[in-house]
C-alpha cells in the first residue's frame, strides 16, 4: 500500500462560489484512477463531518514530496 491524496474541491453551502481544495491523505493499493473510483465513501465520511460544506469534484494523485502536510 503507498500513500495516496485524495483532492476534493468542497464549496460552501451557503456560498456556492467560496471553494477550496482538501487533500485526504491516505494508504491504497491501486492507481489514481481507481482510487477516484473508491472515493465516494471516504468524501461522505468528510462531509458528514463538515456539514457546511459540499463536494463538487475530486481527483486522486500521488503526493507531491515538496508539499507540507
């Protein structure tokens, strides 16, 4: 298993137009694609905890070694 981001743009309910980017790092063992695939569970998950806020897009990618967590 090698760590993947999982990059969610997230929009404000109230705010449709106030988006940003929230990067879910995590263990998976296949390819970008098939991680976007699985995803669904894990952006419930986060908007279930951040319930003013909702998921308009995402992509999956390696992790870049130069980003800071």
């Amino acid at each position: 298993m090698n760590p993947i981001d999982l990059v969610v743009t997230v929009c404000a309910v109230l705010s449709p137009a106030t988006c940003e980017e929230q990067h879910l790092v995590f263990n998976f063992g296949g390819s970008p694609a098939q991680c976007s695939m699985a995803a669904p569970p894990y952006i419930a998950q986060w908007v279930g905890e951040h319930p003013k806020w909702q998921a308009v897009r995402w992509r999956c990618e390696y992790p870049h070694p130069n980003d800071k967590a």
